[in-house]
C-alpha cells in the first residue's frame, strides 16, 4: 500500500481556496494569507490562478518547503496521457517541480476516464513528482473503483461541505478508510448560515463571530475548511479559531442544520460534469 501519511500528517488544520480571485488580486491575497498564518493553499487549473498562486507564494518570502499548496486535474484532461500532460502544465504555472497535493477535480462519471486518471497519478505519486495525491468531488463508489484499480487510496477527498451540508455519510466513509475531508465553500459561501440562531447564539456566547463559529464547527469535526476571502482582516479572522470551544451539544446542533437538498452549488458529482 502507498503511503501517502508524510503530506496528510502535516496537513494543517485550515487552509486557503483561492477561486475565484485572479491575477494581482490572487497574488495580492496569497502573499497576506501566507503572512497571516496561512500552510495550506487551495487552487486548480480551472481557476485560471496557479500562475498568481506561485507568484504569491514566491513574494511572500516564505520558503515553498513550510507551505502545502493543492491544485487539481481538470475534466478536459481526463485519461492517464492528458494527465500527464496536464501535471507538467500546471507545474510550470505554478513554478515547481513538485505539487505536494494533487487532486481531481471532478469524477466526471459520463466521461469513463476518472480511474485511468487516478492510475497516472499514482504513478506521479511514485517517481515523487506529487508528493501525496487524493480527489474531489468523488463518492465512496468513486473512490471504491479508483482504489480498486490501483490498490491506492486517496490521501483526501476534497467536497462541498458546510453546516446545510454537513456529509455525514461521506465522512463516516474517508474516517474508516483514512481518507481526510477537505472542505470546500465551507462557510458556505457567506450564505443565510450566519443568520441561523444556533450560530448566532454561539459567537454571541464565545464573543466570536459566526464565521469562526462555523470553522470551529469544521475544526471539532475533524474536517479541513479551505475558506476564501481577498481580505486580510478576514483572512486572519478565518484562522483565529485555536482558542475556543463549542459544546458537543452545540456542534450537534449545528450538524442538524443539514438537509438533503443542502448543497449550494448543485454540484452532484454523479451528474456533474466540469470541464
Ligand atoms: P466559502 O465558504 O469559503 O465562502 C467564501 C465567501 O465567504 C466569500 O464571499 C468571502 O468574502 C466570504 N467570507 C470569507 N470569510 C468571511 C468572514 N470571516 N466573514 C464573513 N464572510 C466571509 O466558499 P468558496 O469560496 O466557494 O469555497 C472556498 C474554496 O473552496 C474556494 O476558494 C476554492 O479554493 C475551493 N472550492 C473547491 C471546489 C471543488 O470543486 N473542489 C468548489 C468550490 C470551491
């Protein structure tokens, strides 16, 4: 079995997603949310930002070493030579010789091509060119054919999830096979969730405010918010969530906020396709 532990073992415990911020703007909010704290940087080819991604990071000062940065495989370059191709791409852009992790954006099921993917990235992980690599988007049945063609798991899963939807299955899947739950939108896009009463009354109780609430929810969970924001004082405030706690009861009751028809995007990834 591949080991991917060295990357998934540092895995900080909140990173940074960058889409949809391009350019200077991204370069910009990199450098300040590699200032603030920041370890873990969240782009994809799609985002049309791994340039400014590697730029940021270049002007932060910081070495690349200290810092995880993701990017992901789009659907377009699904099949085990686009892969390849598309790797050594996005490698360029983002001015490294290695990704540390390296994801696939979408299973993109129609397509028939996610598990000939998974097996070239397999082998980027074994000549050492990502460091660890895992997917997005994908359910258990997805991970299952992956892993079943290659005897290797992903080191994450990185999905949509947020309070109204919470992944209560999904997560119960990745804890048994040791997969770690990146999530995505996880504030869920800044929506009517920091208006539920649950949330409102923790942050008033902890003197916090409800966006750290609901990171502090992801934190106890034991998943990986990657939240977004151009702004420093957010930035910050997005990481500043190591010195409180909310009560079981409390992030129970934030779980229960979830509902079926909770996604926010309409990203199913059975039918979703993006490419
Ligand atoms: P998010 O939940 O991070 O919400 C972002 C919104 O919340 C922005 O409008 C931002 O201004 C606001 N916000 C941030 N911090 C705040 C704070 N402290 N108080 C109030 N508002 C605040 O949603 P997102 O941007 O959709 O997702 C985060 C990242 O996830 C993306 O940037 C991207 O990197 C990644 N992503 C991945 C996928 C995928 O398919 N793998 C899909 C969508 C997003």
């Amino acid at each position: 079995m591949m080991d991917q532990r060295g990357v998934i073992d540092d895995l900080p415990a909140i990173g940074f997603g960058t889409y949809p911020m391009r350019g200077q703007r991204a370069v910009e909010a990199v450098v300040s949310a590699v200032h603030a704290g920041y370890r873990l940087i969240d782009t994809a080819v799609n985002y049309q930002n791994e340039d400014a991604v590697g730029r940021g990071l270049d002007e932060s000062g910081v070495d690349r070493s200290e810092v995880i940065v993701t990017t992901k495989l789009p659907g377009r370059d699904h099949g085990y030579d686009a892969t390849l191709r598309s790797f050594e791409a996005s490698c360029h852009r983002l001015g490294s010789e290695v990704v540390d992790l390296y994801l696939i954006h979408w299973p993109n099921p129609s397509f028939g091509k996610f598990v000939d993917s998974w097996r070239a990235m397999v082998q980027l992980r074994r000549d050492g060119r990502a460091r660890a690599i895992g997917t997005s988007n994908f359910t258990e049945e997805h991970i299952e054919r992956a892993a079943d063609a290659t005897g290797v798991l992903p080191a994450v899963n990185q999905v949509e999830m947020h309070p109204y939807f919470p992944q209560v299955g999904l997560r119960a899947f990745h804890r048994e096979h040791g997969i770690a739950t990146v999530a995505w939108s996880p504030l869920g896009k800044g929506s009517a969730l920091f208006d539920e009463p649950v949330v409102r009354f923790a942050a008033t109780r902890l003197n916090v405010t409800p966006a750290q609430v609901v990171l502090r929810w992801h934190v106890q969970l034991g998943s990986v918010p990657i939240p977004k924001s151009a702004d420093p004082g957010r930035q910050r405030e997005n990481l500043d969530v190591f010195d409180f706690d909310l009560t079981d009861q409390e992030v129970e009751d934030i779980v229960a906020l979830g509902r079926p028809d909770g996604r926010l995007f309409g990203g199913d990834p059975n039918v979703h396709e993006e490419l």
